[in-house]
C-alpha cells in the first residue's frame, strides 16, 4: 500500500469526518500527545538533522529511486497523525502538560516542569537510556527517527546508504527491522503501552492529573505513521507485509506486555493500592447515583468470572487476541482462554493474580510467535472479522475500551482486503457507513452505549460477510 493507496485515502477521509478516527484517538489523547518511542541496539543518538539532508531524507518531494526521501516532511506535518511524533515535545510545555506537572510535584521522576521530568522525557523525546549523544541531538524534537530505528552512529549510519549495502547487511549493523510484526510491536508497545525502561510507565496519577488514556492497534497506527511506499522495491528488501499478521501479532505483544508489567510489583501496585492503569477505567468512572431506582452505567462481561462491582483489568487486547486464536491458531485457542479466565478469577480473589499474569503472559507470547510465523491467506481476514462479530464475542464488547478495539480491527482487516484486491474500494465504501457509527458510538467515552455500537458492528460485520 503506497500513501496515497486506499488505505491513506481512508484515514486521510476519516480524520476528517465527524465519526473519524481522528476524533476518536483525539478523545484518547493519541493524536499529538502521546508519541511511540524507545531505544534498541548500541551506539551515539545522532539526532533528526543527521538524517535531514536534501540527499538523504529532507527532500521537499517524495521522489527518489529507492526510498521516498521525504520523510523528514512526514514527519514534521504540523496537523496530521504522521506529524505526532515530532510533535511529542512540545506537548510538555502546552496547557496539559503544564497541569500535570502541578499536581504530581513531588511524585518520583517529576521535575519542575514536563520538560525536565525524566516520567515525561521517556516517551515524549528519543529515549537514549545512558547512550551517548552526538553533536546534532536535540531533545527539543521530540520522537526522532532513532526512536524506532534504533541509534545511527557507529553502527548503520555510514553504511546503509551504499550500494553495496543490503537490508540484511543494515540490519546486521544496528538498524531496527520494523518489517518484523514483533519487532514494531515492541517499539510502539514501548510508549503505546508502557515498559520498565525509565520514563515509560504511565501511571493512574498521572491519568488522575490529566495524561491521557493510552490505547494502540500496531496495523492501524503504523499506518498513521507510514512514510514509505510499499511498492516492488520495497516488497523485494523486506516481503510484503500482511494486515491480518501485523494487527494478530500487535494484539499478541500488547496482552504479552500489559500482563508482564502487571505481575511485577514495582508496576502492578501503587502504594497499598493495585496500580489502576491496568483496569477497565469505566468500571469506576461512571455516574454515581443515590435513588430507589438504579441505572447500571456498566454491563457484566461473560468473558470475566469476577465478583459483581469489581473492577477489571482492561481486557481490550485479551478479547481480540481471543478472537484471532480461534480463527488463525485454533489449537492454542482454548489454552490461552483458560489462562485469560483464571487471570480474570485470580484478579477476584481466587488465586494469584501475578502468578495468573505470568501464565497468561506466557501464552500470549505463544501465541505471537505462531502468529507472527505462521502463513497468512486471503480468507484470514473474513474469519477474524466474522469471529469479532459473531454471536459469541459480541456481548465482551460491554465497555469503552474493548470496543474501540473491535472498530479499529474491523476497520484496519476491511483494509486490508481492498489493498490485497479481495474487496474492491466501492464495496468498501457501502460498508463505510456502519463503521462510522461504530466509530461514532465511541466518540465520547462519557456517551457510550454499548448497544448502539453493536448493533452498528453487527452491520459491518454482516455487510463484510457477504463480500467473501
């Protein structure tokens, strides 16, 4: 898929319409104020302007033999999620940021303000974790491009624009392959979720204080951030990527990394309290009401055995990765939904929530390594899409957040079959409409309602399943 291909049509469209997925990563505060950053490999952060040449990538068109060259101009667009990252640092020192800081004076890893708070610093600027720094670096430009392809002196830098060089040979050198699902899973996972790296933990004092909720799709937002054509040169250097495989494998490292950091204690407790990152944030921010006649603003999920009026652990990427098991990997199926359950039953009382944690992290991990490797069909994609929408997964989607997750996916698989050529885009088109109430219907978390959204994924789903 090259940028301007179907799919950067539709986000382009989208980010634009009342029911766009640019409204709604606004309301979950991913637009601009929350970047992906971390640091992989040995060797100096350069800085951007190492990379900004007109030869190299700071060209003003995006016209070159091999690479576009314009990347640079990608990522400094000043209004459009491609811009985010260059963006990141300067969010710190905006209204939010500054609001922030106020009420966590005093908290570990606060500063006097967001832009000398190591808390902030390692997400929002190119994290170098005690590397060394060349001339050029600048932390004033936020999420540069070492960020994700990993620090360029003395490693790939000087070598991976020679002719001789080879995507192997670059790789051998340091560079990040970000072709690899689990590989850019892990990058973005770093800040679009949290690690034990410095600096990349939200935590709920900070959300309490004003950082926006996080939330990540791997296919959908690389996406968001995509500055290079997907066209024969780059399908010969590094395969053709596969949307089924990346949003599986995304969905795989994110319920791999949520339940690794949560069975550690230093992350999974705050004080005497469970560190509350980690659960369903709708459980507990909701209306509280005194009168003879209740109005539940929640729904039991079948999908998590606990004690009614407890608070659950977010269970958005366990409820995907549920689906994508049954339909791509049925035979690690049943074993990662028992772990889900008992890590569902412990976090109620009956057992050890870490413990449960760490099984469950285990098979997730399998289950990214099978997806990750295993090879992907055109009908891939109609099964995951008829197992999110079927009878049996639909009643999970009761809160926010695991319904922004089911839209994203159906939304990023849809996608994927008009680029592979299995949808055509005036199919997709009609289906458009059912997918923008769905998205519509988790516009404002204070005015969701989970009927409304499934009966509108219902009618995508449908509409999909009759293009097969």
């Amino acid at each position: 898929m090259t940028r301007s291909g179907p799919k950067w049509g539709l986000l382009k469209s989208l980010s634009r319409n009342r029911a766009g997925l640019f409204r709604v990563f606004a309301v979950l505060g991913l637009i601009a104020s929350y970047p992906a950053a971390t640091a992989i490999g040995n060797g100096t952060f350069e800085g951007v302007a190492s990379c900004a040449g007109s030869t190299c990538h700071g060209r003003a068109e995006g016209n070159g033999a091999v690479v576009r060259q314009d990347e640079i101009a990608t990522w400094q667009e000043p209004s459009s999620p491609s811009g985010a990252h260059s963006r990141a640092y300067a969010v710190l020192e905006g209204q939010r940021g500054r609001q922030i800081i106020a009420s966590l004076q005093g908290t570990p890893g606060i500063g006097r303000s967001a832009a000398d708070s190591p808390a902030c610093l390692g997400c929002h600027t190119t994290p170098t974790h005690g590397a060394p720094r060349g001339a050029r670096f600048q932390i004033t430009d936020g999420v540069g491009c070492e960020s994700c392809h990993g620090p360029a002196g003395g490693t790939w830098l000087s070598s991976h624009y020679a002719r001789p060089a080879t995507r192997a040979s670059n790789v051998n050198d340091g560079l990040m392959p970000l072709e690899s699902p689990q590989v850019r899973a892990n990058v973005c996972l770093d800040c679009h979720y949290g690690s034990s790296k410095p600096g990349q933990f939200v935590t709920h004092s900070m959300m309490a204080a004003g950082h926006p909720r996080v939330s990540f799709e791997l296919d959908l937002f690389s996406a968001l951030q995509q500055h290079h054509d997907i066209d024969a040169d780059y399908t010969r250097r590094k395969g053709k990527p596969n949307a089924v495989r990346f949003w599986a494998v995304g969905q795989a490292e994110a319920v791999k990394r949520a339940t690794s950091l949560f069975a550690q204690p230093k992350f999974g407790m705050e004080g005497i309290f469970p560190q509350y990152y980690f659960l369903d944030c709708h459980s507990c921010h909701r209306e509280i009401q005194d009168s003879n006649r209740r109005r539940l603003t929640f729904e039991e999920n079948p999908g998590r055995p606990i004690p009614f009026g407890n608070a659950p652990f977010n269970d958005e990427n366990i409820i995907m990765l549920s689906a994508v098991s049954n339909a791509l990997v049925p035979g690690q199926a049943d074993d990662f939904k028992r772990a889900s359950r008992a890590f569902h039953r412990a976090m109620g009382g009956e057992g050890d929530p870490r413990a449960a944690a760490v099984a469950l992290s285990q098979r997730a991990g399998q289950l990214s390594n099978s997806l990750s490797q295993r090879a992907y069909i055109d009908a891939d994609a109609f099964k995951v899409i008829g197992i999110i929408g079927d009878n049996a997964t639909r009643p999970r989607f009761t809160d926010y957040s695991g319904s922004v997750q089911a839209v994203m996916a159906i939304d990023t698989l849809l996608n994927g079959l008009v680029t592979d050529g299995r949808v055509t885009p005036g199919a997709a088109a009609g289906i458009r409409a059912s997918i923008n109430r769905a998205y519509a219907a988790v516009e404002e978390p204070n005015k969701y309602k989970p009927d409304d959204f499934r009966a509108a994924l219902a009618s995508a789903v449908a509409a999909i399943r009759r293009l097969q």
